[in-house]
C-alpha cells in the first residue's frame, strides 16, 4: 500500500507565462488538517488551482446572473420531482443537507419532468473551462506526483469527451449542517462536477485514492491527511467522488457586506437555506436522459444564457493564451 502524501504538498513549477501567477488566496483548515494548493493560474477574475489526487478548483466560474440561473433551475425543474431513495440519508436526517433536485442520478426522470436545462448547460460551461480553455496537462501530472504511478491513472481528469453532463443533483445546506466522510454511489465512473452557490463550505477529502470495492467501508482512512478547501459562491470544484473519500465540514456565516456574503442568493430555496450545490456527474441512470442526448432530442437552453456562455468561453481563451503564449 502506498504511503500516505505530506499534508502539504510539493510545489510544482509553473511554465513560462508573459503574466506571473498569482497566489491563491489562504486558505481555512481546521486543526489537524492540511490545506494546499499545487499552482493556480488565474484568467483575468477565474483562477484554476490544482490540488493533489486529481482535485480541480476553478474560482470565480459564475456571475450573479448564472447563479441565480442555477437556483431558479433547481425550483423550476426539481421541486416537484426531488423525492429519491436516498432521502433517508439526506432530506429527512437530522443536520444533513436536502436534496431539492434531482435528474437522472439515482433514477430515471418521470415522463412530467422538466429537465434542469440551465444547470446541465452551465455544468456543461464550467467542464468547459477546466478541461478545455484554462487546463495545464504539466501541473495536472503534477497534483498526482505524491502517488505511486499505478495510481494515478484513476485520478486523471479525463479528457472534456468523457466530462459530458450525464445527471444533475441539486442538495441545499444550512448553517447547521454538513455531509459525513463517504464516496459517490458512481464509483469508478465518480467524476463530478460541484456548482456552489451561497455561503462558504469548507470541503475536505483525503488524497489517497480509496479501493472501490471497499468504497462503502467505515470512516476515512488517515483523517490527518485530509487537504481542506474553502468553496465560494461562484466556484466549481472537479473530483473523483467515487475514489476519494470526502465530506463538507461546515457551512460559514460571512460578515454582511463582504464579497463572501451570499447566502442570501439561496433565499427562494426556503427559510434557513445557505448554500445550494449543483453536481453534475458524466454518469447517468439512462442514457436518454444525458445533456448530450437531449441536445439531440432538440431540447435547448435560453438564448441569452447559451450567449454569455460563448462569450466567458471566449475570454477565457484569451486569457489562457495572454499566460502561456506558447499553448
């Protein structure tokens, strides 16, 4: 078994840029734990940080606008459909979070289902941007240098053709709440996609890659290991859910006024809502379901969202291209 990596993990060196990156802002571990960043390469307001075992955080991803996009998505879409069979474990558990939307994760969608069209298309742009306009394939294979090699290959981003939007799942926090150490039922196809919109969360995870077959064992193994990350509103966070085990330790009040004060953009999710994630994961319970397949089917998002969309994508590029002329 491999040996379990130092909390902080090695420094990697970052290419030639025409702009120096930037730092990433300090993070907020807990005690015991560890919280670094591998680099971060920022793009005019988004910042893409590599953190190891395969871990992408893209700050800054959604405006106001898209995030309001997401919640009205979340009610419009999923309220009247967001019962599953795992209800126990989230909606109806004392201090977990709810699930308010569901599509196509644990189970089929109902024939008067409206699919989630804003949320699968802005979880479609955010893949986009990570794996496409703003990745780095040398501090990608840099977050996985603390692992054996036979392990890496499991906690590889894939590339953007196998990150397509098979599933959303939409599950609110309060300020009481948190989520305990587990993996995704996905497994080996676990890589998702998390969309925050609200109040902070401090996410953590272990960096070990898990034995999927063990994925539903007891708690984490070597907890002091665990790296923490801070999630704004805004940003998105990519990771194997299914290999590495991982949980959201809390969800922190922000002094009103401050740039990190956004709980209240969850208030039409319900009294004491703080947070809303959207995950969007490339499995999916029917094939027919999947963004790319409802594309097909001639199902399309608003005009003005597809637009903005275009436009970020666009920026992106350039930025991408100001840091690393030679990409």
């Amino acid at each position: 078994p491999a040996a379990a990596p130092p909390a902080t993990a090695p420094p990697a060196t970052a290419p030639p840029a025409a702009v120096p990156p930037a730092a990433s802002p300090p993070e907020s571990p807990h005690a015991g734990q560890a919280s670094s960043s591998v680099l971060s390469v920022p793009a005019d307001n988004l910042e893409l940080d590599f953190f190891p075992s395969g871990v992408v955080r893209l700050r800054g991803a959604f405006d106001g606008m898209a995030q309001e996009a997401l919640v009205d998505s979340a009610l419009l879409a999923g309220f009247l459909h967001r019962t599953t069979r795992m209800d126990g474990v989230y909606t109806r558990a004392a201090g977990q979070p709810d699930i308010v939307a569901h599509w196509n994760y644990y189970s089929v969608p109902p024939d008067d289902q409206p699919p989630p069209l804003a949320a699968l298309e802005l979880s479609r742009h955010a893949l986009q941007l990570i794996r496409d306009r703003l990745w780095d394939a040398d501090l990608a294979e840099a977050a996985l240098t603390h692992l054996p090699e036979a392990e890496r290959a499991a906690l590889r981003v894939p590339p953007l053709s196998e990150l397509q939007v098979g599933s959303v799942l939409g599950i609110t926090y309060g300020f009481a709440d948190n989520m305990h150490w587990h993996t995704d039922m996905a497994a080996e196809a676990g890589w998702c996609a998390t969309l925050s919109i609200g109040a902070p969360a401090a996410f953590q995870y272990i960096p070990l890659p898990c034995d999927p077959a063990g994925r539903r064992g007891p708690a984490a193994r070597e907890p002091k290991s665990a790296v923490t990350l801070t999630l704004l509103s805004g940003d998105v966070l990519l990771f194997h859910g299914g290999r590495l085990q991982h949980r959201v330790v809390a969800i922190t009040p922000a002094e009103v006024g401050t740039p990190a004060d956004n709980a209240w953009r969850c208030t039409p999710l319900g009294a004491g809502v703080a947070r809303l994630v959207v995950q969007a994961r490339p499995f999916g319970a029917s094939a027919a379901h999947t963004y790319p397949a409802l594309l097909e089917a001639g199902y399309q998002c608003h005009d003005d969202l597809l637009e903005r969309g275009r436009t970020e994508l666009h920026r992106a590029t350039s930025a991408r291209r100001r840091l690393h002329p030679e990409a």
